[in-house]
C-alpha cells in the first residue's frame, strides 16, 4: 500500500510548472548524485541533456531548460534566490561554460546541449535523459521521468517499492477513500487527526510545524506578492497581470506593511457578497502570475494548479472566519494533502498524463475538502465535496497558448477556487449517506478519462485553444 507524505504533495518550488520546471530541476540534482554515488562525477568532461515528449512539445514555454541547467549546477529550487536565475543563465550563454554541481566547470551550449525531442518515451510523456562523456571517453546516462507534482522516478515500479518501504510505519495507510472513512469511523477522528497521526510516524510535532508554516508562508506571500506586482507576463503573450488591479478596487483604506497585517486589512474591509467572489479571484490569479513569472510557489498538488489551495484557505481566513489561526491552516493543508494522495495513487496529477483535469481538479477537489472539514463537515461531507469538485472538471484539457503557463491556465485557478467553495456549500447542506457518486468512484472515472483523452489535449499544445490562438493573435 503506497503511502504519500503530506509534504510530498505540497512541496515549495520555482514556476512555471512543477513537472516542466521543478521536476527536470530535481532530476538533474538526483542525477548528479548519482555521479557521484558511482565515483564518476570528478571524470564528467561533457554533459548533454535530451527532453521527450511534452518536456519537448511545451519546454520552452515553462522554462524547462532553465530548470535543467539550474539543476545541475546543484542548486535547491526551495531555496536558491529566484532574482538571480536570469543573471546566472545569461552568464551561461556568454561564457559557454557550466559550473557543474556549482564546483565543476565544464564547457556547455545552451541550444547544442540541451535538445528538444519531439518523441514520447513509453513510461511517462515527461522523459528526460542527460549523457555524460568521461575524460576517457566513456558514456553515462539515466533517463528520468517527471510524474507530476514534482516527482521525479527512474522506474514507476521501483519509487512504489520504495514509498512502501519509507512509510511502512504509517499508523494509518490508505490507498482509497473508503478507508480513510473506515479510520475515521472507527477512531471518531476527523480527517486531519487521522493524518496527524500519520505525519508523526515520520517526525516530531515541532517539526510538522514548521514545515506546515514554510508551506503556508510561501503561499501567503506568492498571494501578497502578485497582489502587488503590476506590469506584463515574460513569454511573449503580453499578458497583463491583473490582481494588481483587482486588489487596487478592492482594498480598503487600513495600512499594512506585510502579509500578515495585510490579511488583517481584508477583515476590516467591509465585504460585500459580490465581492466575496472577486477576492477569491484575486487570491488565485495572484498566485498563478507569480507562477508565470518563475517565482516561488507551492505545488498544490502541481503549479500550474497552485493557485486554487492558498486562494481557497485564505478565503477561510478573511471571510469566513476572522479569529483562525495556525491551527485552522494546519488542518486545511493536512486534509488538503490526503486527498491529493488519493489522485495521485489511483489516477495522476499530471496534465501531461490527464489533463488539466488532473491539476485544477485535483486542487479544487482537495480545496473542497479542506475547506469543508473547517466548516465543520464530517469526513464523509469533506469526501462529499472533493467529489462534487471533481465531477465538475472530469475531461478538462491541457492546452496552454505557445507552451505557457498563462492562457487559459491562470483563469482556470480561479475557476477552480470558485468551484471549490460551491462544492464544501452543496456538501454541508447535503447528505453524504444518499450522494450516488463516491470519492472512489471519480477518482476511477477520471483516470479512466484521463486514458481516453487524445494527447493533442495533454500539455503538448498540439489541440484545443493552442492551435487556434497564436503568438501574433496576442
């Protein structure tokens, strides 16, 4: 039974994409350890990188060369200062020259050594493969798959081998639905309890914590930041951000010097129904443009999608309920978290795989259900509405205008925020005892879909609003 952290599907990372950006960044770090598990990293004269399918069809367009080169010069996409990404690839492409793992330097084209293959590789769409040429002219290579989400796996069969092992202690494994309910049931938990209980077979309380802040501090601010932030998206769209303007009207007149003070200002803003859903909005957009622009956001489960979570909870948090506090965040992102599990262990969180059905409705479905356990729904309601969430996005595509994570891609979070919070309303004033659709049951129906959907519509912009808006049209 594969078990999932929550801090596997929310992790911290660099946009556009966590499986065109972040995953090609992390495989590049994991092949260079592999170098230098197998005593070859200190031979390695040359390297040369081949990206398949979608990483190819859509990779320039969410800066997956970026990500690869940032990868292998070793550095930590939780961490690295996303302001000096430019300054070190502009460095690359004139000096011709790649600091590997940022202490060995190795002469390296930006266009020759990173080539864009247009063929799928059989395990997954997202294949990457990086070759490296000895000193004495021996060949090593690994080839890679980005799943999703940020995972990255050589052999699918061998991670899930793997994640058995690490969480075999896991108090409460579940690889459906049904038996989180059982757990739930049977214990009288709520669903964050249950996975709680979980997170501590893996570390201390303290520890939880403070990941759980990170998470929620890099969310509040990519909120705060594209809320701030005016002017034109980078990749040619000439995308205009729009929660600058958005927040502009709708902010009141209490000052604030930072996202905390700023969340306060919200609750003292008088709110009025209509523009409940224009904050919503603005929360999500603003998320999504700091995605566009190779900022820091949260996988939530991916970032394309990573708007839909924060916008949802801090909706929770300056509309719904002014005294929540940590407490009420750590619950929305641990439910949130399991439910994106149950996806990613029965169908995929990949839109190269799924479409975005995949990414924002996976988000909405685990939105939903966060949001519903804080409102005081019982686990069934919390399945209830990640359920009616997803009914909703069943054989939504991927089809991102000249490869970008812009058009439709942003708006959709906003949508899928919206959607989110109409789901937790149905399932509160519902009865789950006499909903005809389980949690289970969408799940199989949208990996079922998601087999069924051509490739045209899967994150290569080879269908849909892709080929019928171009560059010049914008």
């Amino acid at each position: 039974m594969e078990s999932i952290s929550v801090f596997d599907m929310l992790k911290i990372g660099v946009g556009p994409s966590s499986s065109h950006t972040l995953g090609p960044w992390r495989a590049a770090n994991l092949w260079i350890k592999r170098l230098q598990r197998l005593e070859q990293f200190t031979s390695v004269a040359s390297v040369r990188v081949q990206l398949y399918g979608s990483l190819s069809l859509t990779g320039k367009g969410h800066a997956t060369d970026i990500a690869v080169v940032m990868g292998l010069m070793g550095t930590d996409p939780v961490t690295y200062p996303i302001e000096a990404i430019q300054g070190v690839i502009d460095s690359l492409k004139e000096s011709g020259a790649l600091l590997l793992n940022s202490e060995k330097k190795i002469p390296f084209s930006f266009t020759d050594d990173i080539k864009f293959n247009r063929k799928f590789l059989e395990l997954h769409p997202n294949g990457i493969t990086f070759e490296a040429t000895l000193r004495n002219g021996a060949k090593r290579s690994a080839t890679y798959y980005s799943i999703g989400g940020g995972f990255v796996i050589q052999k699918e069969r061998a991670r899930a081998k793997r994640q058995k092992e690490k969480f075999s202690s896991f108090p409460y494994p579940t690889e459906n639905a049904a038996q989180i309910l059982k757990y739930c049931t049977e214990g009288n938990m709520t669903i964050s309890e249950m996975v709680y209980q979980n997170e501590l077979s893996l570390r201390d309380p303290d520890r939880i914590d403070e990941k759980l802040k990170a998470i929620w501090d890099v969310m509040l601010d990519s909120m705060y930041v594209g809320c701030h932030t005016e002017g034109i998206l980078p990749g040619g769209l000439n995308v205009r951000r729009r929660a600058f303007d958005t927040h502009e009207k709708l902010k009141g007149d209490t000052p604030y010097s930072n996202p905390e003070e700023w969340i306060q200002s919200i609750r003292n803003t008088e709110v009025k129904f209509r523009q409940i859903l224009k904050w919503v909005t603005c929360f999500a957009l603003a998320v999504n443009e700091v995605n566009a622009s190779l900022g820091r956001v949260v996988t939530a489960p991916t970032n394309g999608s990573a708007g839909v979570i924060p916008a949802v909870l801090m909706y929770y948090l300056v509309i719904e309920n002014h005294d929540a506090n940590f407490d009420d965040i750590k619950k929305f992102l641990l439910v949130s978290g399991e439910l994106g599990s149950l996806f990613k262990k029965n169908a995929t969180i990949s839109a190269a795989m799924g479409g975005c059905q995949a990414e924002i409705g996976v988000s909405s479905a685990m939105a939903a259900g966060a949001l519903t356990e804080l409102m005081g729904g019982t686990p069934a309601q919390v399945q209830m509405a990640a359920e009616i969430a997803m009914e909703h996005h069943l054989g939504l595509t991927c089809d991102p205008i000249a490869g970008l994570v812009q058009i439709p891609c942003i708006e959709r979070n906003a949508m899928g925020a919206i959607k989110a919070i109409n789901a937790c309303e149905m399932a509160l004033d519902g009865d789950p005892s006499q909903a005809k659709i389980p949690l289970d049951k969408v799940i199989a129906t949208m990996w079922e879909t998601a087999k069924d959907m051509t490739s045209k519509y899967k994150e290569t912009s080879e269908g849909g609003l892709a080929v019928q808006v171009n560059m010049s049209d914008c």
